[in-house]
C-alpha cells in the first residue's frame, strides 16, 4: 500500500473532524484551537460546565456559527471551503453548505415540533420540503423512523398531547427520517423532567449500539460511562482532558475536571 491509499484509507474511518477551530463572539475567544475526531460507528460524549462552548462547538461542526480559524471535514469533504486556485481555500456556496448540513443531524435541547401537524407529519416534513421525497415514500420512511424510537403507536397525535419525552423522541425521529452520517446531540435530555430522562436516553443508547455516529453533549454522566467510546472535557473553550471512559470519567487527571465531576457524585 503506498502511503496516498494508506491515507485515505485512514482518513475513510473518520466521520466528522474538526482542526483547529476558533471562534469569537464580539471581543470574547470562545473556541480556542479544538480539535476532535470522531471515527465511524462510535460515540463521543462531550461534558463540561455551562459557557465552556460545547454548543458553539457542535454549531461550528455543522456550519450554522462558521469558524472563524480552522478546518472541518465530514469525510473526505471539506466543510464551507474547498481548494480554489493556486491550492487556496474558496467559500462554498450556499447550496452547497446545505448539502454538507443535511449530512450532519442535530437534536436540540427544545423539541421545536410544529404545533399545528400531528407526530408523523412533523417526521415526513424535511423529507418532503428538504429532500423533495413524494409524500408516500416520505410516510414509510417516517413510520420507520417512529417505530426505531418506540412510537409507532403515535403517528395521528399532535405534539402538545405529548409529554416532553415523547416529543424529543419525535425530534430525534424527525432527525433519523433524514438519514444523516453523523448525529450531534446538544443536551437532549436538559429541558426533561427527571422521570422522562431515562425513555430518551434508552433511545439514544439504542441508537450506539446500532453503530450510529453521535456526538453528545450531555450531564448525564452515567450515559457517558456506558455508551461513549471517547470522552471529552470542555472547559473555556479548549478540550482540557479526552480519552476513554475509564481515563476521562474515573481517573480524571486535572483539577478542573475532578471539581466537575464531584457535582455529579
Ligand atoms: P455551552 O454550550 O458549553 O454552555 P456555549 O457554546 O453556548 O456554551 O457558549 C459559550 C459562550 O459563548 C458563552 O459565554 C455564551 O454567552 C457565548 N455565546 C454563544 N453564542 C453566542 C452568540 N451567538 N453571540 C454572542 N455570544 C455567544
Ligand atoms: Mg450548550
């Protein structure tokens, strides 16, 4: 093997890389130089104390904050820029960033189900306004989708008949109709009544055992130790520890980390 199929061999395990990356708001550095790579099938779980920019990471991932330094690549693609003349990165169009997104899902803390369209009209939606998808093949993709999140029973209900983990598990059915190769979860289960965690969760962890590329931002530490294959620390701006687990979760190896988790004990 010469050493170009050695690289693209190496590079085809990673999903979703991100070099580098920083941004700013106004005068304030809240991303300082991350870099993180998520290989395919695996999951990784990002902790870290509020404002530390776990958010504004996944939002560079996908693009909706583009970085203002540094380098994502979903595949072998490079997210927002690709090589101009003389080698030099040129903006993306708009269409193609959309491409580029549509390949990354994202599930919000808030559900943002439409109100007004019962639960399987709220899964077929992207489908038929993004992906252009005729209503039928729409409908069997979206039952698909409900029944992975064990709501097959609910197709005709509306959202406000739902309770909040019935919805996220709508919104993350709504997510998965879109087949995207990565799935970033900002808090999904933060806005929950204690007593729903645990439904969404179970999803979610149905989800990595299915070999589903994720990336979760999450408090729920016990998730992390179960279902992560790496675990990542944030804390102003910078990953301050990453590793498996067991390194990250039981053998934390700076001060920061160790004064997080004890909130969690
Ligand atoms: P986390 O998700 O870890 O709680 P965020 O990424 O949401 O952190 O935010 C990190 C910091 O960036 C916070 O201080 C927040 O106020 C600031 N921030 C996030 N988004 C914006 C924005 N659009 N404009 C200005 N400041 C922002
Ligand atoms: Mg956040």
């Amino acid at each position: 093997m010469n050493q170009a199929e050695l690289h693209s061999n190496v590079t085809g395990a990673i999903a979703l890389r991100a070099r580098d990356i920083v941004k700013s708001f106004g005068s304030q550095r809240i991303l300082d130089g991350v870099s993180l790579d998520i290989e395919r099938g695996k999951v990784v779980c990002i902790l870290g104390p509020s404002g530390s920019g776990k958010s504004t990471l996944l939002r560079c991932l996908n693009w909706l904050a583009p970085p203002d330094a540094g380098e994502v690549w979903i595949g072998d693609e490079r997210v927002g820029v690709k090589e101009g003349p003389q080698s030099k990165p040129v903006p993306r169009s708009g269409r193609e960033i959309r491409a580029q997104r549509s390949r990354i899902g994202m599930v919000f803390q808030s559900f943002n189900l439409w109100p007004h369209m019962n639960v399987i009209e709220n899964v077929m939606e992207g489908l038929i306004s993004v992906k252009g998808m005729a209503r039928l093949d729409a409908s069997d993709i979206a039952a698909e989708a409900l029944r992975k999140v064990g709501l097959a029973g609910k197709h005709t209900a509306v959202p406000a008949s739902l309770s909040g983990g019935q919805q996220q598990r709508v919104g993350i059915a709504r997510m998965l109709a879109m087949a995207p190769e990565v799935i970033l979860f900002d808090e999904p289960t933060s806005a929950l009544d204690p007593e729903l965690v645990g439904e969404v969760l179970a999803v979610m962890r149905g989800l990595a055992a299915a070999q589903t590329t994720m990336i979760v931002v999450t408090h729920e530490v016990a998730f992390a130790r179960d279902v992560a294959d790496l675990v990542v620390f944030m804390d102003g701006g910078k990953i301050v520890e990453m590793g498996s687990p067991s390194q990250v979760i039981d053998q934390p190896s700076s001060a920061r980390l160790r004064q997080f988790l004890q909130r969690f004990n």
